[in-house]
C-alpha cells in the first residue's frame, strides 16, 4: 500500500495485490470494501471515501 498525504488529509491511496482479492479500507468514519484483481493496483483518493465508490481506478503493477 502506497499513500500520500497533504494538510492532514488524503491525497490518494494506492493497493496493490499479487494474488487478488477483496479488502476493507478505513478513512475516518467511512470502510470501502476494495476488490483488488491479481496484479493490480486500485488507486483511492478521499473522494472516493466521500461518494462510497466501491472500487478505484485500476492501473498495471509494475513490481510489487
């Protein structure tokens, strides 16, 4: 998991899997369940967390 942080507040989240799978994600008072496909990455950003979006933008894994 990668994340960045700006004046205390989210900037963007990245989850990456090897194997694929689902995830809970906390930000504050709001849980995604994040489906992560093998070999991906789903990128989150506190947006996300404000409309409940139930999944982010997938991207290619360069290295895990």
């Amino acid at each position: 998991m990668d994340m960045s942080w700006g004046s205390n507040r989210l900037i963007s989240a990245a989850i990456s899997s090897k194997l694929g799978g689902t995830c809970n994600v906390r930000y504050g008072r709001t849980v995604l369940s994040v489906r992560v496909e093998q070999g991906r990455r789903v990128r989150l950003t506190d947006v996300s967390f404000r409309n409940k979006e139930s999944i982010g933008t997938h991207e290619p894994i360069v290295s895990l």
